[in-house]
C-alpha cells in the first residue's frame, strides 16, 4: 500500500480521436522503433530509433561525463529522439542514479515540457516515477526523474510469456487506480505502452512519463482519459493473450490476424481468465464485443479501475514445492567408501563382515547366563524405583497429572490459571518512519465503544504496505508485566485481508527495529475479528500492535476508497506472574 507521490512513465499514443487502424498503423512505428535499440536501455528507458535530420530540433551535443547543474553528471544516452536525449546520469550530491531528458531551450517543444514535468512533479503519488528536477539553464531544459534499477519494463515481462490471472489482475487494478488518480488532478498519459509500466521487485507497478513523454514528443489529444483507458485495455489484452490487440506487430508482440477485428482474448488463447477478457474488451471500447457480452465499455481510467474493483477478488496461485530427492543408499565398497570407481579402475565388490562365532564352551555358556541375570536384575530394579517415585509424588500433590510449569518457566503444582481480559492503561500510536496515521484516535481502540475506531490513512496499493509504508501500529501499556497470551481485535472493515503482529516491547515509544522484538503472536483474517494467540505466553508490561497489510473498502465519511483498516476495539488475554 502506497500513500500519494510521484512518477512518470514512457508509454504509446492509443487517442480515443483515431480509427483503429490509424492507432495500429502508429504503434507499430512507434514500438518498432522502441525495440530496436532496448537491450541498452536498462529497465528504465525504451529506446527510440534516431529521428531524420529534419526533425523539428537536434539534441544537445553532450557526452559522458558532461555535468549539469553541478550535480548531475551525464553516464550513458539511451534515447536520441526527434531534438531531444534521455541519460542515465549520477546525481553526485546524494550518490544515486537518475534519469535526465534534455533539449534545446529554444525547441519548440521546451516550454510545454518544463510546464508538463512541474505539474507532474506536483501529483505526489509514488505509483509514478517521481520527477525529481525541471530547469532551464545555459540554452537547456532538462527534467531530472527517478531511476529504478531493480525494476523490470513491463516489455520484457511480456516477453516471458502470458501472465497469470493474478499477476494481469494486479496490473489492470493498480495501473487503472494511479490513472485515475492523475485524471482527477487533470494529468494524462497518452504514451502508455509496455515500456512505461516498471514492475518492482516487490510486485508494485510503476508508471514512468506522465504527461513528461507526450510533451516529449508534442503528442495531444481531445480525448485524454478515453486514450489512457483503451491503452491500460492494450496492456491488460496483452499480458493475457503476450499479443498486441491490433493487426500490426508492437513492442516485441505480435499483432492480431488482419481482417479479423479485435476479438476478445479469451477467443485468442485458451485459459484466459473470462472476467479478465471481459474488462480489456470494455477498456478497448470495441462496441460489437461489449455489446455481445452486454457490459457497458468503460471510457476513464475511473470507470475501469471501478469495474475491475466490482469482479470477485483473483486469489494468487497455490504454491508448488518440489519433493525432497529420493535417499540413496550407499554401499561400503572396499578402496572407494561408497564412491564409484574411477576410469580404468578395476570393479570392486562389497566386503560382507561375517559376525563372530558364538561361544561354545563351557565358560562361554556361563558368562552369558550370568550377563542375562544381570540384565533382568537391573530392569526390575528400576522399574521399582521408578513406581515408588510416582506413588511418592502422586501422594504429596493429591491431584496426579496435574505438575506443571508456570509461564516463566518454574515448577508448579496446581492447574495453571485461566487467561482472563487484561486491562489497559493508555497507549501511543508507534510509527518510526515519522509519519502518524492518526494518533488523536488511540483511545477509542479500549473505551469499550463499539461505534467509536482508529483508522489508517487511505492507501491506494495493497493489501501489503510495503515497501511504501513498513506497518502502522499501537503500543499499549498494561500497567504492570503480564503474561500475555493472545488479543481480540474488533475491525472496521473486512475483505482481502488484513494481517497483524503483536510484540513485546520495552517502553511505550521503542527505538528497536520491528526484527529485533520479541514476537507474541500473529493472526491474518479477511473478517472484521482477529483473534492471534501465543504458543507460550510472553512476559511484558508493554504490548506493540502491528498492522502490515490492510483490506480494501469503499468510500466513506471518513475516508476514501482504497487500502485501509480501523480498529474498534482491542482486548489482551493472559494472566498476571
């Protein structure tokens, strides 16, 4: 789950203003183009074929090891396009890599470019690659943004093969959700292809280029959101089907059959998830399809990301584990120890160790009659002792069956005690990264009112909070050290599931990483009631309660739709020491 930020992404000019066979004829010159040099790239930039000579402009004349600003330092140009380059660069005041677009200042295109990357700048929401820089300086513009090293482009992904049905839900949900986003802050795209979406290595889809690329390449559109929504509808058709939804080749994809139309990808490969074919069919806003499968298309970002929301929830698949090898036994073979033979070696055979003739003699017969005596001696001797000794304990205690250890570990002899609800004195939000979600409301999780809750920020990723939000959390004080045993936790809202931990801890504000605590119990539930209890119960006066994945729910008065999750009411069960 992710809270607002920044991105921008590089992506293809499906206009809702264009026929169809226009938009296929420009993919394919346009991703054509993106292929042909992308193996250079890297995961952050698609690379386009040089432009003619007569383009509206020519690039900067920089190379490696050129500095701007002081700070950025030029590394490696992966586009040359149309007057303008893109670099992978260094920014040298905080060591890290970035990405850098430059053009002339005096290219037609500079003032719409410089006007695109500060509104995106503004947009906040870390689903998009952030724009970090945009300035005009020594006759250039240059719009400094993120560089993501261990994401993957959605093109190689592709590549691979047709995704599964969880992995194309999860693309066509969180593309659809950061789009509709961006449209309601009057952003648009318009450059959406396979090369602008970055999968990171935890799952999360980011989106490069708003608004920057199509400013780029002077690209517009009378329909903005209509020409965003039918291209997330291309991205989902091919990641079911790894074609491309028009009759010319894109992309490193191979288009649909010529005179065929657009069919629906359950028509084009088997297995295709039929919800799934349904919702590109509606994104593509073929009318002929739709209309045979009477859904309505969807024309915004909005409208899909609400449609996709409506369709039952596509669970991951189930984890395959590969059987253990077979044992293999080993022969003792004489000069190899189990080993095989070297080359030439002539084969050896296994040595059989015979045992030992019995003894026969007189003084033989004896000694094993006096060992056997000897044996049954010693047995029944400790079988005696061992029945005085129960008899004994049984006799003191006057409840047999009943010795058992306390939770700190020492010996007793009466039955442990019940678990009973241990009352809570006050407790603090804990939110280490600096960022609270809503500390006013702590004291509404124990007032023992159910109509009264904590909530969290609305997120728009998720279930999972990470990587842009660790966990949010509650420490509570018992007053004094308990053994606590489990907790009753009362939620707001149910669906997908929502997965806490609780945890021993020091104080009522702890320094130490989650990692290093002591861990109590954990419970993950798609209910409204998590109930995580103890194998053993642990001692502490302080109890962390730590939320790491919220379901999704609809809009409020509270709060609005996405990832989030509130806490009604909190009871701990143990016992006192």
């Amino acid at each position: 789950m992710a809270e607002r930020s920044t991105a921008a992404v590089d992506v293809a000019d499906n206009s809702g203003d264009k026929p169809l066979s226009a938009k296929a004829d420009e993919a394919t010159t346009d991703g054509t183009a993106e292929a042909q040099e992308s193996t250079g790239a890297g995961p952050q930039e698609a690379v386009d074929e040089p432009a003619d000579a007569d383009a509206t402009g020519s690039s900067p004349d920089l190379h490696s090891g050129h500095k701007l600003a002081g700070r950025y330092r030029l590394e490696e140009c992966v586009t040359r396009l149309d007057g303008f380059s893109s670099w992978r660069a260094v920014d040298e005041k905080l060591r890290r890599a970035v990405g850098v677009h430059l053009l002339p200042a005096d290219h037609p295109r500079a003032r719409s470019v410089l006007a695109a990357a500060r509104s995106s700048a503004l947009l906040g929401d870390p689903r998009f690659v952030q724009v970090l820089d945009a300035v005009e300086e020594n006759d250039l513009v240059y719009v400094v943004h993120e560089w993501l090293p261990d994401a993957t482009e959605l093109t190689a992904l592709l590549g691979a093969g047709p995704m599964e049905a969880h992995d194309a839900y999860q693309l066509v949900s969180q593309i659809s959700q950061a789009m509709a986003a961006a449209h309601r802050e009057g952003l648009a795209h318009l450059r959406l292809t396979p090369g602008a979406v970055l999968r990171s290595s935890s799952g999360q889809y980011r989106i490069r280029g708003l608004a920057v690329n199509a400013a780029l390449r002077g690209i517009t559109s009378d329909g903005p959101q209509r020409a965003d929504t039918e291209a997330i509808g291309a991205l989902l058709y091919a990641a079911l089907t790894q074609r491309w939804p028009y009759e010319s080749d894109a992309y490193g994809l191979t288009g649909l059959p010529k005179g065929v139309g657009l069919i629906p990808p359950d028509q084009v490969r088997a297995g295709v998830h039929r919800g799934l074919s349904e919702i590109a069919m509606r994104a593509l806003a073929n009318d002929g399809a739709t209309a045979s499968r009477q859904e309505q298309p969807c024309t915004t970002p909005d409208e899909l990301a609400k449609a996709v929301a409506a369709m039952p929830r596509i669970r991951p698949p189930e984890p395959t584990f590969t059987a253990p090898p077979e044992y293999q036994r080993t022969t003792y073979q004489q000069g190899t120890y189990g080993r095989p033979a070297g080359p030439g070696a002539a084969p050896t055979q296994a040595v059989h160790v015979v045992p030992p003739a019995p003894l026969q003699s007189r003084t033989g017969k004896a000694l094993k009659w006096a060992v056997s005596a000897l044996l049954i001696a010693a047995l029944g001797l400790g079988s005696w002792q061992l029945a005085e000794t129960l008899l004994d304990h049984d006799s003191k205690s006057g409840d047999p069956g009943t010795t058992q250890s306390n939770p700190d570990g020492e010996k007793g002899t009466g039955k442990q005690a019940a678990p009973r609800v241990l009352p809570i004195h006050t407790a603090s939000e804990f939110y280490p990264d600096g960022s609270p979600q809503n500390t006013d409301g702590v004291g509404s999780t124990y007032d023992k009112d159910s109509t009264s809750f904590w909530r969290t920020k609305t997120y728009y990723d998720g279930p999972v909070l990470a990587p842009f939000k660790k966990g949010v959390g509650i420490v509570y004080d018992l007053g004094s050290p308990q053994n606590v045993s489990g907790a009753s936790i009362a939620l707001r809202y149910g669906g997908d599931h929502t997965t806490i931990s609780l945890y021993a801890v020091d104080t009522l504000a702890p320094v130490e990483p989650i990692s290093s605590l002591r861990k109590i119990a954990a419970s993950e539930t798609s209910s409204t009631l998590a109930k995580p209890q103890a194998e053993n119960p642990v001692k502490s006066r302080y109890v962390l309660l730590w939320m790491t994945a919220a379901p999704h729910a609809d809009r409020d008065q509270y709060s609005q739709t996405g990832y989030k999750q509130g806490i009604t009411d909190v009871s701990f069960l143990g016992t006192s020491p």
